[in-house]
C-alpha cells in the first residue's frame, strides 16, 4: 500500500520548557502529502481580494500594518527584512543564537517575568529565523493586545545579552544540531542544500554545525543584534479593532525610540548552476533509505514561480501512480515543493521507503521525468494541478495568521500587493506550452542533483549505472 499522509512537518530546533515556544523554520524535514482524488473538479480562478489594511510609518522607518480583526484573538507578525542569509562566513547560527537571545531578558526584566507577564496577559509569542526574515509572532486577547505589543518592542528594542545565556543557549542549540545528524532526512537536506547552492547563503542551515557554534561568541551576538534588527528593516501586521490613529499612536510611544541605521545590503552571490548530472550517496546505517532529486528554481516574483507551483501539484499528483508502476503493495513516504526566496531556489522530490526497494522507486522516477521532458503531459491533470496551485494560496488567505504573512511577503520579496490579487489570473496564463517548455528545461537532468541516503554498499553499485558516484560528507 501506498500511503500518502497529510501534514507537512517542522523541524523545530530547541524549544524552552516554558510558555515562549520557540520554533526555527529547517527545508530537510520530508514533508508527507496526501495526493486528491483523480478527477477532482477544476476551479475558476478569480481575481482574489486583497485583504483591506491601513499602514502607517514611524519616524524612524518602522512600518505597521493594521487589519480588521478576525477570530477573539489578535494576530500580530513583526518581520525583521534580515535573515540568517547574513551570517558570517564561520559563524553560521548566529542569527538563530541573537533571536533566541532577544526572548531571555531585557534591560529591564528578567526571562521569567517576561513569561509570567505574558502569562497573565493570556498573550503569546514565538520566533521563526528563516534564510531572508526574522519573525517574533504570536496572539492576545484584543483588551490585551497593546500590552504583549508594548513587551514585544521592549524585548527588541532593549535585550540585555549575559554571558550565561549566551552560553545556555549556545549548548541548547549545539545539542538540536547533534540531535538533527542522527535523523536521515535532516541529513540528506543538509548535503542537498549544501551541494545545490554551493557558496551561496542558502546552503548553510539557520541552526548552523557543530563547527560554527562552537565559533561564536557573545561580542558576534551584539555585532549581529546591531546589524540586522533595524526599526527602517521592520514591518508589524497585526489584526485589531482598535481605532487605527488610537493604536499607532501607542505603538509610536513603545516602538518610536527605536534607533536606525544605515541596512546591510543584500549582496550575495547568486548559487552557481550545475553543471551536468551530480550524483551524491550519504552512508546511512538502517533498513531504510531515501533520494532527494533537484535542481535550482526561481526567485520570488520570476514568470516561471506560477508554472513551478502547477508542476509542483502536477508530480504531488503524480506520485501515487510512480510508486503503483514500481509495486501495489509498498508504503512510502513521498513530496514534491517548489520552494522561492529573494534569489533563485530549488525545485525538489524526495521519497523515502525501505533500502531493498529505493533503486526501483528512483528508476520509475526518472523514467517518469523523461517522459514529461518529452512532452507526455495529462491535460486534465494539468488543469488539476493549476486549481490546487491556486485553491492552496486562496485558502491560506482565510487564515488570518497566513493572511499577515501574505501581506509581509509582498514587501520582503518586493512583489507588491497586486501579487495576492492577481495570483489566479497568472496560473491562468500558464498555457499548455507555457508548461511543456518548463518541463523540458526543470525536469532535465542536465543541472539537476541527486542525493540518495542509505546504505552505501547495498546501494553503490546500482548508483553508479547512473553515473559518477560521488560520497558525501556533509553533516
């Protein structure tokens, strides 16, 4: 049997034991995914509405979004536009390490009053450090609201950083890292990032390697604090029923002292291209074994995102029948995610299933692929992937968190809201050609990479019929 499951998983790194949950965003985790019944109905995809919102600037470049409220709880989402991208070379996790920091004490609490009081105000609040942004988000209650607002600007504004804490949190996140090298996907994640963006910022993970943790000190904290937390690098979306003027006035009380300063440009290197066919295997011991197959995509924002999203549906979709043609009774584990940032980055499939039966999964694979290189699409499944495309964006929209997101996102990757209302009508010029030609250039093995985990002796010899087996040793 195949199974498909719904549920995308999240690695999340360290997580304290109290009420401030900690959640650090990581690609490697395989995501299990449920593919819709065959057949299911196309959708019309509209024009969406952009959800109505007032935005405001402080003096010192700090922008708020203000929404209409949603459900009895308020959602806020305060973005830092600087993520773990600018973690110097050697002090990878340092971005992680600052963030998690801000949450421990201020200049004027202590990490426990800073839970009790948030406790008491029935508020909460976590953290996500992604590659492009830093987020501290969280929810209150709409009479307490001002108040989590007012203690979220004092722990970013004013956090004392000691020397125990540094070191503390420095051995918590040491301890996720060891923890993530006994787990095969995390494993084979970190050697696909690593060998796929090469140089580029990308291939480091937001956790960072034993290595370079054990590089830091607490001076890179405040050096790294000081460069990226910048009041003209950060937007607040939050929902309320507050009348705006009122609520921008009180947050220009708590958030206006905030000092800027001149931002760290964002001036990477773009990942190098591939050149031919890599093939990669991670010695892993156990009876299971996995193969992440991929390439680089686009940035946010490119033409090509919108037929990426349709062909990352169109092989979700054809998933089921892959791994009927290899044998009816086998469960797997199976994704396919088109993932896009500020620069290009990565289409990806991965499966996971036992060691003795991976070769014939990865066989049908790329024979599958050939066979859409050739042009051997489904129409009707085409029609299906574009409707999940979109229906997966639209339905985020009614989730007032993922609606805060949305908003940020347009101006993190420099879209501009018009991307939210128009997303429909650019999957609906997607043209059966349009998508041929995507398959012919993404689904190519030219360019493309290949990580397979598991035993190496068991699966070598297969490999190497494919081509030019390289070990790796990314960890």
């Amino acid at each position: 049997m195949v199974e498909f499951m719904s549920g995308p998983t999240q690695h999340s790194g360290c997580r304290p034991g109290f009420g401030i949950r900690l959640v650090s965003i990581l690609t490697g985790v395989i995501a299990l995914i449920i593919a819709p019944a065959p057949g299911a109905p196309t959708v019309k995809l509209a024009k969406l509405t952009v959800p109505s919102f007032e935005r405001k600037s402080l003096l010192n470049g700090m922008e708020v979004l203000m929404l209409p409220p949603g459900p009895s709880r308020r959602s806020f989402r305060l973005m830092i536009e600087n993520g773990a991208a600018f973690d110097p070379v050697g002090k990878w996790g340092i971005t992680e390490l600052t963030t998690r920091m801000l949450l421990e004490e201020t200049e004027l609490r202590s990490g426990a009053l800073i839970r009790r009081q948030l406790e008491s105000l029935n508020g909460e609040l976590e953290l996500q450090v992604d590659w492009d942004a830093i987020y501290l988000y969280g929810s209150a209650p709409e009479e307490n609201l001002t108040a989590v607002l007012s203690l979220l600007a004092e722990i970013v504004v004013r956090p004392y950083f000691r020397e125990e804490t540094f070191e503390r949190l420095r051995k918590q996140q040491l301890e996720a890292v060891e923890n993530q090298l006994k787990r095969p996907e995390v494993v084979t994640q970190k050697a696909f990032l690593a060998h796929l963006f090469g140089p580029n910022p990308y291939g480091h993970g937001v956790l960072g390697t034993v290595e370079t943790l054990a590089n830091l000190e607490l001076r890179d904290v405040k050096i790294q604090y000081r460069k990226l937390f910048l009041p003209n690098q950060a937007r607040l979306a939050l929902h309320t029923s507050a009348e705006p003027q009122a609520m921008f006035r009180e947050l220009s009380r708590r958030w206006g002292v905030w000092i800027r300063a001149e931002a760290a440009p964002f001036t990477f290197r773009r990942a190098p291209v591939l050149e031919g066919w890599r093939i990669l295997l991670q010695d892993l011991p156990g009876d299971e074994a996995l193969f992440r197959w991929g390439r680089l995509s686009v940035e946010m924002g490119s033409r090509d995102y919108y037929a990426l999203k349709m062909l990352e549906e169109y092989l979700t979709l054809s998933l089921p029948g892959l791994a009927r043609a290899v044998e009816a009774e086998q469960q797997i584990q199976a994704s396919s995610r088109v993932k896009a940032f500020r620069m290009p980055g990565y289409l990806q499939l991965s499966l996971r299933t036992s060691s003795d039966r991976l070769m014939p999964y990865l066989k049908e694979f790329l024979q599958t692929m050939s066979g859409l290189r050739k042009g051997q699409v489904d129409p009707s499944l085409m029609e299906e992937a574009r409707s999940l495309a979109y229906l997966e964006f639209r339905n985020r929209l009614e989730d007032p968190v993922a609606r805060l997101t949305r908003l940020l996102d347009t101006s993190l990757y420099d879209l501009g809201v018009t991307y939210i209302a128009n997303y429909g009508l650019r999957l609906r010029r997607v043209t059966p050609e349009d998508f041929r030609k995507l398959l012919m250039e993404y689904l190519s093995q030219d360019s493309s990479l290949l990580v397979v985990g598991g035993p190496a002796a068991e699966l070598k010899p297969e490999l190497e019929e494919m081509g030019p087996v390289q070990i790796s040793t990314v960890r």
